[in-house]
C-alpha cells in the first residue's frame, strides 16, 4: 500500500560539486578514529538515544565515519535518511518514521535497526555543500527539544572542523613528501650539473694551456686542440642554455613567436641539426611526410628545438647500423610528429618518469652524446605551451616511438 511506501530522496542540484569536495577530504573508507566517536558519543548521550552516526553520503551509498547502535559500516543510499538530510540548512527531523509517508516502507523501519526517531544536523563545508550528516536516531517516537536541536547542530560544525583538520595534515604530509622529492632531484640535479660544468671547462683550460705555453709545434695538434677547446665551449653553451630554458618554462616566461610554418621542413632542419652526431654514430635518420601537410602555427625555433631534442635521444640510444624514422603526418585536428628508434626500449614502470627534470639525468659514463638530462623536460615544456602534447609508446628490447601532437 502507499502507506507502506518510502521515497528516496531527490539529488541534490550541486551534487557534481558535493561528490568532489566529498572526495576531496579523503575520508570514505577509513578506519574508525577518537576525534570523530568522541562527537558521536557526545551526540548520543545529549540527545538520549541509544544510536548516534556520522553518516557521509557519497554516490550510491551512505558510508558511516562514526557509529553507535548500528553494525552495518554502510548502507544503500535510497533507503537513507541522512540523504534527506543534506537537502536542507536545518536540521532534518522525523518524529514518527512509521507515520511519515517517506520512510513508513523504509526497510530500517519495517526491519532492523527499526528507526523510528531521526534527527539529522547538516555537514556543511566552506563551499556551501551539504557532504553528511550527524544524527541520532531512536526505536521509538520522540521529539527533539530547541536545547538539542542547537547542541546537535554545533556538534555538528565540531565534526567539520575536524574533517578540515584532517585535510590540513594530510595535504602538510603530500607537502612534505613532495618537498623531500624535489630536494634529493635538486641534489641529482646539482651533481650532475657540476660533473657537466667542470667537464667542458677542465677540457677547454686543458686546450688552451697548452697552446699558450706553446710547447705545440705541429700543426695538426695546434688543430687537434682548437677543435676540442671548440667543441667544448660549444657543449657548454648547450648546457647554459638548456639550465635557461627550463628555468623559463617552470616560470611561465618562455616568449613564443609564432607564425604558419610547413611542418616538412621544420623536420628537415631538426634533422640536419642532428646529422653531425647521427653520422659518427653510424645511424641514418629518415623523414617519412605525406604531400599537402597543412601549415602549423608555431614558433618555429622552439618546435625545432622540442623535435632535435627527441632525434638526438633516438640516435643516442639507437644501435649502429640502425635507422630513426620521423613521420610527419595530420592526424585529425592534430598534426603528429612521431620519432622511432630501434633502441633497446623503456620499461613500462619507466614512462611515467621520462619527462620530469632532474630525476631524469643521463648519469651513464658511456655516452656518445653529453647532456643535462633535461630535454625531454625542455621538450614537453615547449610542446605543451603551443597547446599540444608528447605521448610515448615503448617496449624493453622493441625500440621505442616519441610523437609530438599539435593543434591544427
């Protein structure tokens, strides 16, 4: 019959909003802790009942953080009084469950815990949102008295007040593990960093000691040194440069200039940037580009920068005899560079760190070609500034695929 109906209760109109701040506090589904029982034992014994929650209603389900009088850890959502709760800035009172139309069929009323009695003060956040409810209940019909009724709603604001509590400590502990990370990089970083600043220069002074002293009468060697003091200064360069620019994109202050550019030949100039490593390292690059490739809008020098970066990692990691292909194709709305290599691979617990500075700094003694580490981060840095995006597919010992995507 109607009389032995129940109504659940409607959605609230912010719940989208009431579900993330919900899940914001990081709350559902924790052990049981002091702070939050001692309110509800309070609750319980000014309001006199024999059951006493602090109910979180998420989704599909209302999750108890505290509970007195009740076993269940939680229950469904539809059959929840707390969910009619939120609905309202009062406090929500039912006298007589057995006569109100919305709960007379509920099954906590026909069956255990036999709810007769519910009085449900808000939990309400800063934002306005209403995520639960303290509330207790009894087995027989009650009223609940002004006195209570302003008792229960400032237990109530107590239980927030831990929950940001809660929060607080828990972002302070992300905080600091986030800084003990960023510290131990910082040091990896300043390490290698210092090998890469003294390594060139103990080389140039090297050089140019020895030219100076003049003790160097054939010509070929004068050559030989000039080259390396050369080449030196050059990798020194590179290393200020790459310090500069990562520097700039953490600060926002990396100025594009951008203009149509034909994405072909952007290619075409990464590679001949590349050529005089690729050769030595007996590695041949190869640009696979379809006819009638839109133009892009970007600053070219920088998409140009992003692409040598990756072409010189695969022909870094590329063993010799090998081939690094560039594909440059539309795919949709996106215009994709992609960079194979035949390399030995990344394995899959690896990806997700390839592109963060620091941590990412090539400290093998073999290299063929030095560097700070950072380009990868440098790359995704000017990548994503002209809106795009580096995704990367790898397998250990099946070479790996780096492709850049920008909007068209």
């Amino acid at each position: 019959t109607a009389a032995l109906g129940y109504q659940p209760a409607p959605i609230p109109p912010d719940e989208a909003a009431r579900l993330t701040e919900l899940r914001d506090y990081a709350i559902l589904d924790t052990p049981p802790e002091q702070a939050f029982d001692d309110l509800t034992a309070l609750a319980s014994s000014i309001a006199g009942t024999p059951m006493a929650l602090i109910s979180l209603i998420d989704g599909g389900r209302q999750w108890f953080k505290s509970r007195i009088g009740i076993d269940a850890p939680e229950t469904p959502r539809e059959v929840s009084f707390c969910a009619h709760a939120i609905l309202e800035s009062r406090t929500f009172v039912v006298e007589d469950a057995t006569r109100d139309e919305r709960f007379a069929g509920n099954p906590d009323v026909i069956g255990g815990p036999h709810i007769r009695f519910y009085a449900g003060a808000p939990l309400e956040t800063q934002a306005g949102h209403r995520i639960g409810t303290l509330c207790v209940v009894d087995r027989r019909p009650r009223t609940l008295s002004a006195a209570d009724d302003e008792a229960l709603r400032i237990i109530a604001r107590q239980v927030m007040v831990q929950l940001e509590l809660r929060k607080a400590g828990l972002e302070l502990r992300r905080q600091s593990e986030r800084l003990a990370a960023v510290s131990r990089m910082k040091d990896e970083f300043v390490s290698v960093v210092s090998h890469e600043l003294r390594t060139p220069l103990t080389a140039i002074k090297g050089s140019l000691q020895l030219l100076v002293d003049g003790d160097i009468d054939d010509a070929s060697d004068r050559e030989r040194l000039q080259t390396a003091a050369l080449s030196n200064s050059e990798r020194l360069i590179r290393l200020v440069n790459d310090i500069l620019d990562i520097s700039k994109i953490e600060a926002g202050g990396l100025q594009l200039r951008t203009h149509p550019a034909d994405p072909r030949e952007l290619a075409a100039i990464a590679v001949r940037s590349i050529a005089q490593f690729a050769v030595p390292a007996r590695v041949a690059l190869t640009i696979q580009a379809p006819d009638g490739l839109p133009a892009i809008e970007v600053d070219p020098d920088r998409i140009v920068q992003a692409l040598v970066n990756l072409i010189s990692n695969a022909v870094k990691y590329s063993p010799a005899n090998a081939a690094v292909v560039i594909d440059v194709a539309r795919e949709g709305n996106e215009l994709r560079y992609a960079i194979t290599d035949a390399g030995p691979g990344i394995p899959a617990a690896s990806l997700g760190l390839l592109f963060r500075k620091f941590s990412q700094l090539d400290t093998a003694d073999a290299r063929r070609m030095s560097g700070t580490g950072l380009g990868l981060a440098i790359s995704k840095g000017i990548v994503e500034q002209h809106g795009g995006r580096i995704t990367v597919q790898s397998e250990p010992g099946a070479g790996s695929t780096f492709a850049i995507r920008l909007p068209l």
